[in-house]
C-alpha cells in the first residue's frame, strides 16, 4: 500500500464510514489538532524526567487515538464500529493527577511557561490540548458528539499536563516561573 494516494490532491479527504469532505471541515481540524497533541505527548513521554510516568503518557496516547477516531467518523453513520472513551479514562488521569500534587507545593500564583526546555515542551502540549478542547466544543455544537466525554477528557488532560509541568519542573530541581502581578 502506497502511502500517498492522490484522492486528497483537491482539497477533500474521506471520514471514516467514506463521506467525503473539505480538509478545512471543523471536524478535520479538530482531529488534526487530537493528532498535534498526539505528537506533542510523545515528545514529553521521551523526555528522560517522564521515564517513571512513560506508561501514563503512552496510555494517553492512545486515548487519543481513541479520540481522534470518533473525531474522524461520520456522524450520519452511528453503527461504525470503533474504540470507546470510558469514564474511567477521566478518572485514571484523575488519579494521576492526584498522585503527583502529593508531592507539588500548594500553588499562590500562575505560573509561566518555561524554566527548563523539558516544562516548555509540557505547556505547549497543553496549550494545544486547550485548543483540541474549543474545536472539540465547537464541533459538538454543529455535529453533536457522544455523551460530552471527548470535552470532559481534554479538559481533565489539559489539567493532567498542567500538573505533569509543576511535577517535572520540580523533579528537574528548577523553580518555577510566577506571574506575579503589578500593583
């Protein structure tokens, strides 16, 4: 199997079940943004500080491809048979966070971005989740998704890596960066 096929070569790709639609569709967007996220996991599951949280971040993974599926199936055709989202997957990275706050001092202020390359690659994964989240929002208001469980899951992943940065920051020993506002 070749792994160019030229049928997206005018701007139109297939959903899953077949329908063709413009690659600008908001459900492409929203699983091309599943797919950024996907990638942005990876690289902070290779970073040598995450070696100890690397089957969390793998399991993540492959929710999202879990995610992305329901994102790429065509709502016209609910029998497709693909992988679900459970609510304990919310609840695994529920706990997940929770086991690593035991360790976080309480937080008084925002934190920046930054302190140590490995941080920086946490929050742009969580800013692209945040993103994942709002087109995942949007598409559920044009197309309706199953049970609001995708938009709850980001939004408790974008928590997950939130939490996943103080970790690594703290056990990469580098303070953290606060915005303290001018008074």
């Amino acid at each position: 199997m070749k792994v160019y096929t030229k049928t997206g070569d005018k701007g139109e790709t297939s959903l899953f079940g077949g329908k063709r639609v413009k690659k600008s569709h908001p459900r492409i967007e929203a699983y091309g943004t599943i797919d950024e996220l996907n990638s942005y996991i990876g690289l902070i599951r290779d970073q040598d500080v995450n070696i100890p949280r690397s089957a969390v971040l793998k399991e993540i993974q492959d929710r999202l491809f879990t995610i992305g599926a329901e994102l790429a199936a065509d709502p016209d055709k609910p029998q497709l048979k693909k992988p679900d989202l459970y609510e304990s997957d919310i609840e695994y990275l529920e706990n997940a966070i929770d086991e690593m706050e035991v360790d976080l001092q309480p937080l008084k202020y925002f934190v920046l971005p930054g302190g140590h390359t490995s941080v920086s690659f946490c929050h742009l994964g969580r800013t692209v989740c945040r993103r994942a989240e709002r087109l995942a929002i949007s598409l559920d208001e044009e197309d309706g998704l199953s049970d609001y469980i995708i938009v709850r899951y980001l939004n408790r992943l974008s928590d997950y890596l939130f939490v996943l940065s103080r970790k690594m920051a703290a056990d990469l020993k580098v303070d953290e960066n606060y915005w303290i506002p001018r008074k």
